[in-house]
C-alpha cells in the first residue's frame, strides 16, 4: 500500500498563502479607506420637539426600593 507524499505540502500552502495575500493586497490597493466619523464633520442630534416632553409625567419607584416619607 503506498504511503501519502506529504514532502510538497509546505512549500505547496506557504505559496497559497503568500498568492492569497498578493491576490488581496492588489484588490486592496484600489480601495478608498474613510474613516467612519470624518473629523470635518460634526455630529449633531435633530432636536425634534415630542409631545411628551412638554407634559409632565410622574415617574415611579422601582418596587424593591423602600418608600421615602
């Protein structure tokens, strides 16, 4: 029965590897890298007016905190 030959297998994944990254790096080098939060640009909130921020509302305790009289 013969035996698998597996004297090839390093050389064989190490230049996968190193195609795999030359294959990726070319692919990378056309890309456009922003960045998520631009730093020209600010950030802010819309202030919307809702109806009930203008009514007050009562707020209750949680139920495992004690009364205060």
């Amino acid at each position: 029965m013969p035996q698998l030959d597996t004297s090839t297998w390093f050389l064989t994944i190490s230049l996968m590897i190193m195609s795999l990254f030359c294959i990726y790096q070319s692919k990378m080098i056309n890309q456009t890298m922003t960045s998520i939060l631009p730093q020209d640009k600010k950030c802010t909130q819309p202030t919307t007016q809702l109806p009930w921020e203008t009514k007050w509302t009562k707020i209750y305790l949680p139920h495992s905190s004690p009364l205060l009289s």
